[in-house]
C-alpha cells in the first residue's frame, strides 16, 4: 500500500480550476440575461449579426472572420450588456496566442521630388560689363567733341539711359517662380478622380482599423489611436472595418461621411471612385 495523494486523488482539483475559468460567451450571454435583453436586442443594438451573437455566446469566433474581428465583437457586446470588456480581452488573448501585432500601413503615396531650381543668368556680371562698356563709350565721345561743352552732356545724358535699360533686368524679375502646393494634413484635398481615397481619423478614441484593397490585400490592420489618421488609396474599391465606429470620421473622396454610428459598433464599408454614398 502506498503512501499520499495518487494521481486520481489531483484530478479533482485540476476539473476544480477548469470550472473556475468562465469562458467567454457564458460571461456575455449571464450578463445579457441579467441584464434583461435577449439575443435580438443585443443585435439591433450593437449591429453585430444574430448568427455572430449566437456563435459568440457558445465560445465559437470562428464567424467573426478573424482575431482583429473577435475582439471588436466581443468589445461591443460587452458595452451592450453593462460588462467590462478587459478581462475577456485578456482572456482572448491567452486563449489565442496574445493579441495581434499591427501591421504597418503600405505606402500610398511617394514622397514629391523637389526639382532643384535652375539658376539663371549672371546679371552680376553682365552689368558690370554694360557700364565699362558705357564708362568707356562716353570717354571716347568725350575726346571726340573737343572743347564742345554741349555735346559732352547730350553724350553724358544719352549713356544714362543706356545704362538704365542694360541694368534693369534683375534674377528676382525674370527669375520664374516655382508654385508650391499649400501644405495640408490631409491628403484628400488632392484626392485624383481616377481613384478612391479613404481618409479615417481617431476623432473620438481609438479604435481597431482593418483596411484592405480591391484585391483583398491588406493595406492596415492594426490599432489607431484618438487624433492619429491614416489615408488609403486603391484604383477601384476601398474595404474598411471599423472596431468601434462612434470613434472614427471618414472623408471619402474628399467629402465627409455623416454617419450617425454608436460608441463601440463594429461596421464593416465598401467605398468606390463614385462615392461617397452608404458604404
């Protein structure tokens, strides 16, 4: 007979730690219980979809359509059903390998080249060289017209004009002015019509930003944080979700987008070269 605890007298406590831990979706669907709402409620008030809610709720993200997603759900539910949304964050996150890296946010536009500025002619020296022209062609006249005080000075008032005309050409005159585009935050003001250009701004708090492009490559995803903005651009079609919509204001093609979205609502748009209209 052996002495101490065999290894089924430990599975008790082992099944006590795992009943311990409430999975996700049994804390959002007590919460919603206790707070009197039913699944419909809880879908037309956060816009997430009755099939997602009920996945959720039975630990199943697999139709949230990825982690970045998952987490947007899980947010908005919390907020719609009073729960705080951090622990089952957390808990997220160490069920599924930590919460994603961002990836950084693909080049849209080259930087402009500045053109060095052509350097015009050397007035400098052309002037100097009129008025010894002018210094020299008076002192001959000069020696020329004799004792003949009038011709002197009908030589001498003749060369100033001369010398005005040849003198008059400066680098600031002739020199073309380059025109400089007025610098802006934004680069819709510039949005070409050939494609379409999305412009999301953290006005209100930061929020989870997927970007991708008519081919399905992703332009951004990751974390924008309240004041930051970032620009996407695409020859035919933009796709954007938005972690917490109340959060963002969207320009799109240079025109602000009114939508009256709530604090927290996941939304997912699809803009074009011809919009703005309902994404």
């Amino acid at each position: 007979m052996s002495i101490g605890n065999s290894p089924e007298d430990e599975r008790p406590f082992e099944d006590d730690r795992e009943e311990a831990r409430h999975p996700i979706g049994r804390a959002l669907q007590q919460a919603r219980i206790d707070a009197g709402l039913t699944v419909d409620d809880v879908s037309s008030a956060t816009r997430v979809r009755l099939p997602i809610v009920h996945a959720i709720e039975a630990d199943d993200f697999t139709p949230c359509g990825g982690d970045v997603y998952a987490r947007g759900h899980i947010r908005t539910l919390a907020k719609a059903v009073n729960l705080d949304p951090a622990p089952l964050l957390a808990q997220y996150d160490a069920d599924h390998g930590g919460r994603p890296a961002p990836t950084p946010a693909a080049p849209l536009f080259e930087a402009e080249r500045i053109r060095p500025e052509r350097r015009g002619p050397n007035w400098t020296a052309a002037m100097v060289a009129a008025i010894v022209a002018v210094v020299g062609f008076v002192g001959f006249t000069a020696f020329q017209g004799g004792d003949d005080d009038g011709t002197k000075t009908q030589v001498a008032e003749g060369a100033k004009p001369s010398a005005g005309k040849t003198s008059s050409p400066t680098p600031k005159n002739d020199k073309p002015e380059v025109s400089k585009p007025d610098p802006s935050d934004s680069a819709i003001a510039a949005a070409p019509q050939d494609k379409v250009t999305v412009q999301v701004s953290a006005a209100d708090g930061k929020s989870w930003i997927s970007a991708k492009d008519h081919n399905g490559r992703s332009l951004f995803d990751g974390l924008l944080k309240q004041g930051e903005s970032k620009t996407f651009q695409d020859s035919e079609r933009v796709n954007l979700v938005l972690g917490d919509a109340g959060a963002i204001q969207l320009y799109v093609n240079g025109k602000k987008i009114d939508d009256d979205w709530q604090p927290g609502a996941v939304q997912r748009l699809t803009y074009t070269k011809g919009d703005p209209q309902v994404g």
